[in-house]
C-alpha cells in the first residue's frame, strides 16, 4: 500500500524559509517521479512542483519558481519542498503526491499546514 | 485563475446523473489523453477516481465516467447516491509550461 506522510509544515513570517518533507513507503520510490500540489484554505487544487524519479529534472509553476525548490533522496525514499522567501499567498495545506506517467497525481498524502503571517 | 475550467456547483437528486464539465485549451485537455479526476471530502486528500480521461482505478464505483470532446473533458456520476456529495477536480498534462494544471472545483450536492 503507498503511503506519503508530510511533515515540516506550521507558522513562517512572511519573507521566511521552511522546508517540507514526504516520507514515501509501499512503492519503489526512485521509478516514479512525484509532485507539490497545495491547497488554499477555502479555495482549489493548485500544482506547484514536479521532479522526474532521478531528480535530474525538476518544473516549477511561475507561481513559485526562483523561491521554492524541489528535490529528492532517494536513498531515503523521501521527497522535499524548500521554500523561500514565503508570501501569506503561500499559505496552503501542501500535499506531496505520486504521479503517474503524464505527472497527474495518483496517490496523495494526507498534507502539512503552512501559515504565512506576521 | 484555474487553467481549467468548472462549474462552481451542481446538484441531483439520488438516483439521478449529473455531468461536470472541465473546459481547457489546446495546450492542455485538447493535445493529450491525460486528464484525471479527483473527489475531495472536507478536511481530506483528494482521491484518484478517473485517469486517462476514461480509466477508472481498482475499486471506483462504475457509476463514475469520463470522456472527452474537443478541449471539453466531463466526468459524469450515474445513479447519484449520498456519499458522492463531495468536490471534484479535473486535472490535465499541460506539456511543460505549466506541467500540470488543475480546474477550480465543482461542488456537487445530493438534494
């Protein structure tokens, strides 16, 4: 059974680093590539990253490019979100996922709060 | 501004079928085969129920369909029952600017 388990998340100040992790178990972790989708309280799903099952290749939205990076160790089975130079826009429950081959999640963790506020 | 695009909300009454539009461009829904629904409870992760624009994981009711026409995609309930009252996003491939993108939500509500 896949199972992802976030952690990392809680209250930054805006302009703030925070870093996530996805502790990933049930599946061979370095075959599939993985994603960042969060949530908005209140609002819908939006995708913020993406790396391939290497890590060699990573995709941003314009939303967060140039402040959040993902990454990957695979020899962890564990999946991160760096996160720079937060905005309270960023405030969202983020949840890590495994994707299928054309990047749509197909198993979703059960997600980590970041609040953005001062 | 989602890049998909739904209808806030729609309602049915048990039994009956109600249809969610997820409306992208040629970019997205239109180039590729890959669109994916998703149900949402409250307060938890979203749940996989249609990938591949018509393909339904292991142990997803019959009664949840897809399809696609054009830069349309639709998932359509049948047989309307309690627990699907629920959110429902569409998901597409976007190629790779951006990679994915999702639609805004659809809220159904069994009456």
């Amino acid at each position: 059974e896949v199972q992802l388990l976030e952690s990392g998340g809680g209250l930054i100040q805006p302009g703030g680093s925070l870093r996530l992790s996805c502790a990933a178990s049930g599946f061979t972790f370095i075959t599939y590539a993985m994603s960042w989708v969060r949530q908005a309280p209140g609002k819908g799903l939006e995708w913020v990253s993406a790396t391939t099952g290497s890590g060699a290749t990573t995709y941003y939205a314009d939303s967060v490019k140039g402040r959040f990076t993902i990454s990957r160790d695979n020899s962890k089975n564990t999946l991160y979100l760096q996160m720079n130079s937060l905005r309270a826009e960023d405030t969202a429950v983020y949840y890590c996922a495994k994707v299928r081959n054309d990047y749509t999640p197909d198993n979703w963790g059960q997600g980590t709060l970041v609040t953005v506020s001062s | 501004q989602p890049a998909l695009t739904q209808p806030r909300s729609v309602a049915g009454s048990p039994g009956q079928s109600v249809t969610i539009s997820c409306t992208g461009s040629r970019s997205d829904v239109g180039a590729y085969n890959y669109v994916s629904w998703y149900q949402q409870y409250p307060g938890k992760a979203p749940k996989l129920i249609i990938h591949d624009v018509i393909e339904r994981p292991s142990g997803v009711p019959d009664r949840f369909s897809g399809s696609k026409s054009g830069n349309t995609a639709s998932l359509t309930i049948s047989g309307l029952q309690v627990e699907d009252e629920a959110d429902y996003y569409c998901c597409a491939y976007g190629g790779r600017f951006p990679l994915v993108v999702f639609g805004g939500g659809t809220k159904v509500t069994v009456l």
